[in-house]
C-alpha cells in the first residue's frame, strides 16, 4: 500500500498540465485586458470616424450631418 501511495505522488509531481492551464488563463485574461483598453482608447476615435463617413455618404459638406428629413 505504501508504494502505491509513494508512486501516486511521484506522478502528481510530475504532471504539469495544470500549470499549463493556470498559465494559458493568465495569458488569455491579459489579452482580453488589453484589448477592453485599447477599444476604449479608441472608441471616440472610431466613432468620429463613423460619423464622417456617414456625413459623406449623406453628401454633407458642413462636417455636421443634419437630422434625415421628416417623411
């Protein structure tokens, strides 16, 4: 009974697969961190953009689009 238990925590020190996994959790929430940082750095930015690109479409020249027409 004594070596089954000795073999049985020689294998647990052995296996580093959770470990891995702990890593590959840290390594996905920073990345999820930088990417909520990065959006919300740009997210005026983007939003600008978008607007300008709607004025254009609509064929404002003012840079402010005006309201859509009544129907």
């Amino acid at each position: 009974m004594r070596s089954f238990f000795s073999n049985l925590a020689t294998r647990l020190r052995r296996d580093q697969r959770g470990a891995t996994a702990v890593e590959y959790g840290i390594m996905v929430s920073l990345i999820a961190v930088v990417i909520i940082i990065a959006v919300t750095a740009l997210g005026d930015t983007l939003v600008n953009t978008f607007n300008d690109v709607q004025c254009t479409i609509s064929g404002s020249s003012t840079g402010v689009c005006a309201p859509p027409a009544a129907p």
